[in-house]
C-alpha cells in the first residue's frame, strides 16, 4: 500500500506539469492580437502631435523623413522607388490613414507605448522594427528592409514621435483597427459585390486595381486585389480587419466623417473583396500555438472542429462559443486535477516523513 501511495506522487506531478504544459500551449489567450500590458480603459480620444513643430535637426531630419516614408511609400520602395524596388507600389498611408495620425483609421498611437510586444501570429516578442517588415512583406507584397538601415531608423524615429505622450503600456482609444460587432450570418460575397459595385468602384475601379496619378507610379486610389495589392498574409485579409477598417474609413474623406457604411455592408463588401484573387503569401511558421488563431484566421488546421469557409466568412459567434467552451472544459479539468494533486501532497505526503 506503502509503495502505492508514494508511486502516486511522481504521477500527479507529472499529470499537472503536463495539465500546465498544455494549457499554455493549447489554451493561451486566443483574442490573440491583446498587448500583455495594455490598458484600454483610456477613454479620451489621442490627437497626435504637430509635425510642424519638429524641428530640422538630425534627428528631427530623421523624424520627416520616416513620415515621408509612410506617406510616399511607393517614390521610395515601388517597382520605380528610389531607394530599392521592393514593393507593390502602395503606401503605408494607404491602410495607416494620415500618416498613421488619425483615430480610427488605423492609427499609430499605440506602437511605441506597446512594443516590444508579444504576438501569438509568429509566437515570439516583436520590436517596431519586426513588425514594419511583417507590413513590408505582407500589405505591401514586398520584401524586408535591413533594421539598421536610414530608412527603418527613420520610420522607428517617426513611431517613438508619435506615441510621445502616450505613456508605456496603454493604448488610446481609437488605435489600431476598432473592431465592430459580428454579423449573425457568414458574410455575402454577392452581397458585397452589389456594394462594391455602387460605392467603391468609382475609385478603385471596376476590377479593383485602383488608380494610378497621370504619368506616374504612385496610386491615386490604391488596388483592393490583385498581384500590386496586398497578400493573403496581410491584416487586412482577415474579414474582420477588413470590415472594420472600412467601416470607419471608406468611402474615403478628406477629413474624418461619421461612418457612411452599415455594418453588414463593411462585413459583405470586406467578403467580396476577399474572395478575389491575390498573391499567396507562404507562412508555415505563423501561429505556432493553434488555438490562438483568431476566429477569422482563414487557413487551417484549427482545433474547433469548424471549416476554413466558416473562419473565412463566419459566422463567427459559433466559433467564439466553442473555443470558450473548450477553454471552461480544459480549465475544470485542470481544477480538478490540481485538487486531486493538492490532495495526495497534503494527505500522504507528510505522512511519509
Ligand atoms: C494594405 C494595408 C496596409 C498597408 C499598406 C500597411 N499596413 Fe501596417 N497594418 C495593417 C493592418 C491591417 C494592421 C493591423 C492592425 C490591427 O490589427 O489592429 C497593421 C499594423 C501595423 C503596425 C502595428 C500597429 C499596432 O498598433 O500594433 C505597424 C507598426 C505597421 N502596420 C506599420 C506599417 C508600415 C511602416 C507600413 C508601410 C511600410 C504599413 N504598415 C503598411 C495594414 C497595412
Ligand atoms: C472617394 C474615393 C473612394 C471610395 C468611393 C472608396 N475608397 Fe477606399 N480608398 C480611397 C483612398 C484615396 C484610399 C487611400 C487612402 C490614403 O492613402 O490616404 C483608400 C484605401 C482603401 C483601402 C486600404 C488600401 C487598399 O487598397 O487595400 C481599402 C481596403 C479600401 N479603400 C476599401 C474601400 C471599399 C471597400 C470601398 C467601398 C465601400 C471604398 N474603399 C471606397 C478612396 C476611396
């Protein structure tokens, strides 16, 4: 009986180091893009400070020249750029609107407050430089750029200006893409195609491949698809980045305006969108951990037993419930577990001495 009870310990220990092991590969936080520290109970809107302001020193120099960078990404890195011919031609600006500096539209207020930051997509802790080449080769369908080099020194120079005032860990409100509520119903690409075809043709025109300036290589209106667009590895080819981004965003103002889409037509028209052809982009080592690919993360395996159609065009709700659910079970498992180990420890292990 002796021998029995004291075999039992090196088991229990080994069940909760396995229970513990597989919980944090299995069960991580799947709202994945969250920052460990962030705080988003800041509710005042951020106002970005004035360029103007900065002065041409050296490093002021340096500040312009990584704003320049991201609004004319394309004179500097397209298929005519100046400093290397690496990309699609698009802007930062494109996706980044202002320059990064206005709330709602994709904004920057939160880079330099949040990175170094760990990211479930490649499962390590990214500084600003890693996650500026993530957006080289994926939005801009291009190719990384050395992190020591003038023009990552400059953009990494712009981002630590922008979030200036925005103390270490938090996140002001409107950063990044403001995400909008699910859609009860997968989103419709037809659907989305009679909205394309009202509102967004007139200037990404009729086959989505934007507009270029008269006699030059840089957009006017930039491509929705297509090989100078961006790749399936891009943010915005997930449907909920794309949803919300347009939501807030397009048609396109000069100046920020109340929302002019409904949400079903940013989910719809983000499905059509979507579903047009693009350049595959080959990401073997995105999300190590499974379980914290986001409910609208389009390429499998998965391990909540739904298909790659319903991660791509939802609806998502379902898949939100079930990872939940999977996540109570694993966790009352796990108490359950721990109890009997706690028990085992507390009662016969001091028995022992
Ligand atoms: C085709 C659209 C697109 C283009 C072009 C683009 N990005 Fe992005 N970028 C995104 C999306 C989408 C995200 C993810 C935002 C989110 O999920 O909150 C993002 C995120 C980022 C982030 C992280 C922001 C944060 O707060 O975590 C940085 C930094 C960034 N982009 C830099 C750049 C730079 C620099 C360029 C140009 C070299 C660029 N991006 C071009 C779409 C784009
Ligand atoms: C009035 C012209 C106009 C209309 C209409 C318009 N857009 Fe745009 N769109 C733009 C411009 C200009 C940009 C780039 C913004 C910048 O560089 O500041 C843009 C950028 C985008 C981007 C990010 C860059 C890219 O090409 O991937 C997406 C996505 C987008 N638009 C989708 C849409 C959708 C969907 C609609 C219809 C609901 C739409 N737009 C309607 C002018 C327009």
């Amino acid at each position: 009986m002796k021998t029995f009870r004291s075999s039992w310990f090196p088991v229990l220990l080994g069940i909760v180091i396995v229970v513990l092991f597989l919980n944090k590969i299995l069960f991580s936080d799947t709202d994945t893009e969250k920052t460990l520290s962030a705080n988003d109970s800041k509710k005042n809107g951020w106002v970005a400070p004035d360029i103007n302001l900065v002065p041409f020193t050296p490093e002021g120099e340096l500040i312009h020249y990584g704003r320049d960078l991201i609004v004319n990404t394309g004179k500097y890195f397209g298929p005519n750029g100046i400093v290397a011919q690496i990309t699609n031609g698009m802007n930062c600006q494109n996706c980044h609107v202002e320059a990064g500096t206005r709330t709602f539209g994709n904004s920057f207020a939160a880079v330099a407050s949040t990175y170094p930051r760990y990211r479930e997509r490649s499962g390590r802790v990214e500084s600003i430089e890693f996650r500026i080449n993530d957006c080289m080769q994926r939005s801009l369908n291009g190719k990384q750029i050395d992190s020591l080099s003038k023009e990552m020194r400059a953009m990494v120079a712009f981002f630590k200006w922008i979030g200036k005032d925005v103390p270490k860990g938090v996140k002001p409100a409107g950063s990044g893409i403001v995400e909008i509520p699910y859609l009860n119903r997968a989103a419709d690409p037809e659907k989305g195609k009679v909205v394309f075809e009202t509102i967004c043709f007139a200037c990404h025109g009729n086959n989505g491949e934007g507009q270029l300036y008269p006699n030059s290589s840089e957009y006017r209106y930039p491509p929705l698809w297509g090989p100078k667009s961006y790749n399936t590895g891009a943010g915005l080819y997930r449907l909920s980045r794309f949803a919300a981004f347009v939501k807030y965003n397009m048609p396109f103002t000069p100046i920020h305006v109340e929302p002019q889409l409904t949400d079903e037509q940013a989910w719809d028209v983000a499905a059509f969108v979507n579903s047009q052809p693009r350049d595959v982009f080959h990401a073997p080592n995105d999300w190590p951990n499974i379980s914290a690919k986001p409910p609208d993360h389009p390429y499998g395996p998965f391990t909540d037993g739904f298909s790659e159609h319903q991660h791509k065009y939802g609806p998502f709700q379902p898949i939100v419930e079930v990872k939940e659910k999977q996540k109570r079970n694993f966790f009352q498992m796990q108490t359950i577990f721990l109890s009997a180990f706690e028990k085992r420890f507390l009662n016969f292990y001091p028995a022992k001495i």
